[in-house]
C-alpha cells in the first residue's frame, strides 16, 4: 500500500478546489499524452499525464472518440430494431448486450425464455469470455514486452471464433440472443468440434502460464504494482475479476444467478494480493473455469425443446410503462442494462452500465498517481477496460 | 425489499415502492430527502454498491427523473431511488463525496442532459462532446437528424431512395 502513500511535499500543492496547482512553465513539470494512438492503450481513449521526471503525479482519462451515441440512437428504434445494433456497443464481447438487452425487454413485457435457449445463452456468454480473456492476456503480456503471448492467444480466440462462426453465422458480432430466446440450436458435431477446441485452449493456456507467470521480467515488474486497496471496492464500484483478487469473490454468477448458473458447479476465482500479477492470474484462473463450464453446459442442456418464446408481432410490439435494470457477469465485472419503457413501441431511455465506466475513469485515474511512466500500460491494461462501454 | 421499503418510510417522506422483481424495487424521493435515504441505505442497510446514476427524460410531463440505484451484495437485493424536478431546474445536489465514482456519472450527465450538480469535480470539463453549442444531446427535445443535416454534409454522389419505392422498381420494374 505504500504505493499509493506517496511524500506528497514532493508533489505539486492542491489548490482551494482540491486541484493540483501544477506549474508547467517551471519546467518541473510535463504534460505527456498517452494515447488515442498508443500501443499501450487499450482502445480509443487517452490518458493526460502530468510527469515529474519518470513519476506521474497526475492522470486524467480522457474518452469521447468513439462516440457513437447508441443511447439516443435506441430510442427512436423498436424493440427488435434495438437487438441488431447492442452488440456493437462492446466489440471484443459484444454478447453481453445481447443478453442484457434481451433480459431487460423480457422482464418488463413479461416474457419468459425457454429453458433450452437459457442453456444456449450460457454457453455463447462463456465462449465469449474465453476470448475477452484471451484478448487481455495478449495485451497484458504486450504491455510488458511480451509480444509472442498475444500471438498464441490470438491463435487460440481465432479457434473459438470458428465455433462463434459455425455456431452463430458470424465471428465477431453475432446477433445471435433476441428477445425471447436465441436464434438457433446447435450444429451436429459441434461438442466434439468444441471438445478439441477447448483442449488447444487448454494447452495454449499451459505454455502462457509457463512463459508468461513464470517470466521473471513479468512478474519484477507486476508484482506489489497496481494495488487496488478492498476498500476502495465500493468507493469506486469495482466488480468482476478487479474485485476478486482483492481477495473479494464479486460473482454475479454467483451471488444473483442468473440463466443457469444455479445449476453449474463452481467457486469464483479469487486471489489475494490485488496486484497487476494477481489480477492477471485471476482472469488466467477464471479462463480455465470457463472452459470448464462449457463442458459441463454441453453435457446438461437439453437437446429439444423451443428455443424461442411466443413474441407479440414485432412491428407493433409495445411495451407497458416500467423501470428495470438487469445484469450480468461478464469478463471485466458487472455488465448491466437499465431500461425505461413508457408504453409505447420504442423504449424511452436505455443506460448501459460496462464496468469499465467506473475502472477505467475514477478509479485508474486513483491508481496512475506515483507509477514510473513505464508502467501506465500495464495498470491501464490489468484493469481490463474497453473504452466503446464507457461512452457507449 | 417490502420490509425496506417500511423501514424507510418511517424515516422519509418516500412514494409506493414498484417491486419490479422480487430482488429490484423503484421508489420515488423528494429531492431535499435524497442524500439521507442515500447515507442511511449505504450505512445502515448495506446498499453499498452504487450501480449506477443515469436521467430520465419526461419531456411530455416536464420532468427529468434521476435513478440511483444502489446493490446490497449480502441479500443480493437492488433499490432504485428515483428523483424527479423540473426541466427548467435542472440540478441536484451533487454526491461524489458518498461514492467518489459519481462524480464521472455527474459530469457525463451535465453533458449529455444539462442537469447542473454544482461542487462536482471536473463538472465542466468536457466528457465526450468537443466545442458542443446546441442544447444537451441526450434530452428528448435534440433532434439528431435536424442536428446532423444543419453540420454535416452528405457524401458527394450519394443518393437517397425512399425504400418503399425503391423496391417496387427493383422487384417490379415493369410497374406490375
């Protein structure tokens, strides 16, 4: 902790506002911009540093290039015009705005999911963080100059997006959990197609624990870095993998089942030390459990049986005035949907709540303050943030 | 969340609880109550987790609604306070200080909604927009299309068809 306790008498002097009183003219300071186009930045956000010598004093993150105004755009869109444009709201999981948005429609019109298109949910949430998790760990182990994990990891996401494919028609945006259900079954010979997938994830994730968690230079340089005090949990609302190893088991998973979580066997991964190396070792960890509830999701689900709710005529489907809010764990934490509906066929407000709103804004911003400027990458990346949830 | 919902009534001057779920309730707060029911559910009852602060746009009523919902892990129970004020009013009292993270749900909904949270950190920098001169984007009276037809121009040697027309000549060209 005594990363983030800081001599502050050798640092600028805060203002009446609580605003630093940084004199760049003194040439003791400097501004340096990480980002928009920067190898270590996850995505199109920046981060504004104020640097003394090597060490930031100060971090402001700054989003807005990506802006695609999905919010606004939903409420002049019916309920069925709404399900194709979500998914695009989170490009390397975009899943989770398919279920979300279709839990919360159902919710407030009423409308209950088959249990067969439960399990298919389930399983397409899981693949789909297999690859946010095999995305990050590239970037985590690049950030470090670990370039060759990416490319084993890329290999082995490019696998599961063939099942994506097969699975769906389509490997990135899928389109594929619509209101009521999901669009379709299974293909015949999938479970044995996705068996030998999940085993050369298996065995990718074997050489990335070798090569990456044993690596010296890796873990000189994450451990005892980027520590994320518990308490600091609900101060700044941090979920998911975040929280976790902060020694705190947030699960949405398990904590409000949702689908068919209540019938899969598992623990949530946590870890102690709520560094950048546990924090990396959790989402390894909780890769692995992933893959292991595919197999267990493919060897419960039922194999017939409806896959889609009676719906209302999509064209004129109008929904009674309500609030809602429903949520998910996806691979950076709790991933939400709040929904407003007033009656008529479109909905009157849709906020989207991605975890990284908060990990990557109040709480990076926290945690930049006192690192070498070497290491504004790893934190940024162990955090686990997508830039498109936080400005939708 | 019907035992909450008592306990609390109690205490404030709260509306009828909208038990959207068995875990997820709505009750409506008069604004000068907001950061007590707050406080007493963040310190008394376990509502420690601020999900999210996000508006509501009732232009037909001339109202703006502000949800905070807050998340009790323990119970696993959710309660969205909803404020509502008028448009022509539009500030609240700011809440960085309970939950550090709502001063970024404050600044983007100063932005988006022009809803005025006065001592909010950073309240005024820009978010999103960059040099924004019309009203508030995300209030329900900004129309998109007028916006994006007054700035921006069309590609050039892009047409526009009425799609109902459109395919009538590619199905039916001969007009039958």
């Amino acid at each position: 902790m005594a990363l983030y306790t800081p001599d502050r008498s050798q640092y600028p002097a805060k203002k009446a506002d609580g605003t630093l009183d940084i004199d760049l003219a003194s040439g003791k300071y400097l501004k340096l911009w990480q980002g928009p186009n920067h190898p270590g930045i996850t995505g199109n956000m920046s981060v504004e540093l104020t640097v003394c010598g090597d060490e930031v004093v100060e971090g402001k993150t700054h989003v807005g290039y990506l802006h695609r105004g999905f919010e606004k755009l939903m409420e002049r869109r019916s309920f069925i015009q709404c399900f194709p444009i979500v998914c695009r709201i989170c490009v390397p999981e975009p899943d989770f705005n398919e279920y979300c948005y279709a839990a919360a429609v159902e919710d407030l019109s009423g409308i209950q999911s088959p249990e067969r298109a439960n399990w298919m949910r389930a399983l397409i949430l899981e693949m789909g963080r297999i690859n946010s998790y095999l995305m990050y760990l590239g970037g985590q182990a690049g950030a470090l100059g670990l370039g060759v994990i990416g490319q084993w990891t890329t290999y082995a996401r490019d696998l599961m997006l063939d099942r994506f494919e097969e699975m769906t028609g389509a490997r990135i945006y899928h389109m594929f959990i619509l209101p009521g259900g999901v669009r379709d079954g299974l293909p015949d010979g999938f479970d044995q197609r996705m068996e030998e997938t999940l085993r050369e994830i298996e065995s990718t994730m074997k050489d990335v624990h070798d090569v990456m968690f044993h690596n010296a230079v890796f873990k000189k340089r994450t451990v005892g870095q980027g520590v994320i005090d518990p308490a600091w949990l609900d101060q700044y609302g941090v979920t998911g993998p975040n929280a976790r190893a902060a020694g705190v088991a947030k699960d949405v998973r398990r904590d409000q089942p949702y689908l068919v979580y209540r019938e899969l066997e598992f623990e949530p991964v946590i870890g102690h030390d709520s560094d950048i190396y546990t924090r990396s070792d959790v989402r390894r960890r909780d890769l692995l459990m992933s893959v292991d509830l595919i197999r267990q999701i493919l060897a419960k689900m039922p194999r017939s049986g409806p896959l889609i709710a009676d719906m209302p005529s999509m064209l004129h489907w109008k929904i009674p005035r309500g609030e809602t809010y429903v949520r998910g764990e996806c691979s950076r934490g709790e991933y939400g949907y709040y929904l407003v509906t007033d009656g008529s066929g479109f909905p009157r407000r849709v906020n989207v709540r991605g975890p990284s709103y908060t990990h990557a804004m109040a709480l990076l911003e926290r945690m930049i303050v006192n690192i070498n400027i070497s290491d504004v990458a790893a934190l940024m990346v162990s955090l686990h943030t997508y830039p498109p949830e936080i400005e939708r | 969340m019907r035992a909450l919902h008592i306990r609390l009534q109690h205490l404030f001057p709260l509306g009828e609880l909208t038990e959207q779920r068995p875990d997820l309730g709505f009750v409506t707060v008069p604004a000068a109550y907001l950061r007590p029911t707050l406080l007493h559910l963040r310190d008394r009852e376990g509502y420690t987790h601020l999900v999210l602060l996000t508006a509501v746009d009732w232009l037909e009523e001339d109202l703006f609604q502000l949800t905070y919902l807050l998340s009790n892990r323990s119970t696993g129970c959710d309660i969205g306070l909803r404020v509502k004020f008028p448009r022509q009013a539009a500030h609240m009292e700011s809440i960085h200080d309970l939950w550090p993270t709502a001063a970024t749900y404050q600044r983007e909904l100063r932005e988006m909604f022009g809803i005025d949270f006065p001592g909010s950190p950073r309240l005024h920098e820009e978010f999103i927009l960059e040099g924004w001169n019309d009203i508030p984007p995300y209030r329900r009276d900004f129309d998109t299309l007028k916006y994006a037809r007054a700035n921006y121009n069309d590609r050039p040697g892009r047409e526009t068809h009425d799609p109902e027309q459109h395919m009538k000549q590619q199905l039916y060209p001969d007009g039958a």
